[in-house]
C-alpha cells in the first residue's frame, strides 16, 4: 500500500525523464515519522533526472526533506549532496522487506554519473559549462603617430627621471662599497687589537712567574745561610769526645 494514489504517481511520472533502474549506493540523511534524526546507507532502485527510488528501514513522512549524498565514479572526488522531498512511500509487504521512498529533487539533473542516459535527459547545472562567448575583434581606428615636438617634449621629460634613477643607482653601489670597505677596516683592527691583548697577557705572566721564582730561590739561599751558622755555633757549644782529649794533653804539658 502507498500513501499516494496509482493516478497521481501516473500524473507526476509524465513530468519527469525517463526511469532507469540502476543501483547507487547513497547516504541518506533526515528525520523519520516520529522526530528521531537519522543516517542510512542504502541503494537506489530506479534513478531519473528529477529524483530517484531507494529502499529504507526507516519510515518517513510524505512531503519531508531528506539529504541524499551521491559517491562518485572517481574516488578522487568529493560526493556530490543533493537535497529532495519526499513525495511517497510504499511500506513493506513484510517485516523483512524494506520501505521504498520516492525522491523529488530541488534541482533536476543528471548526476548519476551515466554517460549514456535518455535522451530526455539533461546536465545537472552544477556540471554544465559556463561559455563566455567570444566576439569578433571590430576594426578600430588606429591612434595617430605623435607630433616630432610632442616625441621631444616627451623625451625632455623623460631624461630628468632616467638621470634621477642612474644618481639613486651610484649612490646604492657607493654605499655598498664603503660598507664592505669598513667591515674590512673592522676585522682588521679586531685582529690586530686582539693579538695586542695576547701579547700583554703573555708578557705580564712571564714576569709574575720570574719573580715568584727569584723570590723561592732567594728564600732557599737564605735557609742554607742560617742552616750553616747554626751548625757551627753548635760546634762550639758541643765539642766532641775527640776535641775534649786533645784539649786534657795540652793542659798536661803546659804543667809539666
């Protein structure tokens, strides 16, 4: 049973191209009979310019919108979203058929991607080329050459630009000389500077280290002198065994 009457789907069959039954998946998106959005992979039944029959589980109302989304042929391109209403329905004759949902498009055209439809059949306009048509060039009167004096006016004004531009052009490349000239100047001096700061360097710790080793051989001297001294007034403080006897012989003869 459907919703819409057999001489009513007569009647709008006579307005449409030619069916043509052929099977397209599409993504069907909308909102079924009681409110609840919805997202439907399916295929389609029969395909025209003008709309298309598809199989659902979902029931929805007459007169509803729906936003169907067309692959390509080509994976490289992008679907194609077209927009239709419903315009009948046919439930199922069991639960394990499917309903069948009549699609009218808001704008007709082919875009089924078949390269040999009806001949009723016509371009979708998203798919048909803009021509610019392309008019004869008319003869027009050519401009009349320009007067000896009005060439000379022209070419006195002209030189005070080309004199301008020529000066602007000298003075960038003089600029750019004398820069690369200072920067030459620059390192040379930073090197010269730097090797300056080395040598004073070198020079200053030669000299701290002279001196710190004039001063360590001095106080060594110094502790021989004293260790020597020591050794001797030690001596004759503390006279060995030896010096002891020799000093009894003398103090013997001396008596005898």
């Amino acid at each position: 049973m459907t919703e819409s009457s057999s001489s009513g789907i007569a009647a709008a069959d006579k307005r449409r191209s030619t069916r043509v039954a052929h099977a397209v998946r599409i993504l069907v998106r909308g909102t079924d009979a009681l409110s609840q959005p919805f997202k439907e992979s399916t295929t389609t039944v029969m395909v025209n310019c003008y709309g298309c029959q598809y199989q659902s589980k979902h029931y929805v109302q007459k007169n509803s919108v729906v936003t169907l989304e067309i692959s390509h042929s080509d994976s490289k391109l992008a679907p194609r979203i077209v927009r239709g209403r419903v315009i009948w329905v046919q439930r199922p004759r069991t639960y394990r058929h499917l309903f069948l949902v009549g699609i009218e498009f808001d704008i007709p055209g082919n875009i089924w991607g078949i390269h040999s439809p009806p001949k009723d059949w016509f371009p979708h306009p998203e798919d048909e080329e803009l021509v610019i048509p392309v008019y004869p060039e008319t003869d027009q009167p050519k401009e009349p050459a320009p007067s000896p004096s009005i060439a000379l006016a022209e070419k006195r004004e002209t030189a005070p630009e080309v004199h301008r531009t020529s000066q602007q052009t000298v003075e960038r490349a003089v600029e750019a000389a004398v820069g690369k000239e200072m920067e030459r100047v620059r390192r040379q001096i930073d090197a010269q500077l730097h090797e300056a700061i080395e040598g004073a360097v070198n020079g200053l710790i030669e000299r701290v280290t002279n001196a710190a080793l004039d001063s360590v051989i001095e106080q060594a001297e110094d502790r021989t002198v004293a260790s020597g001294g020591e050794a001797a007034i030690t001596a004759e403080t503390n006279p060995s065994d030896a010096q002891i006897s020799n000093r009894r012989r003398k103090t013997q003869k001396q008596k005898t």
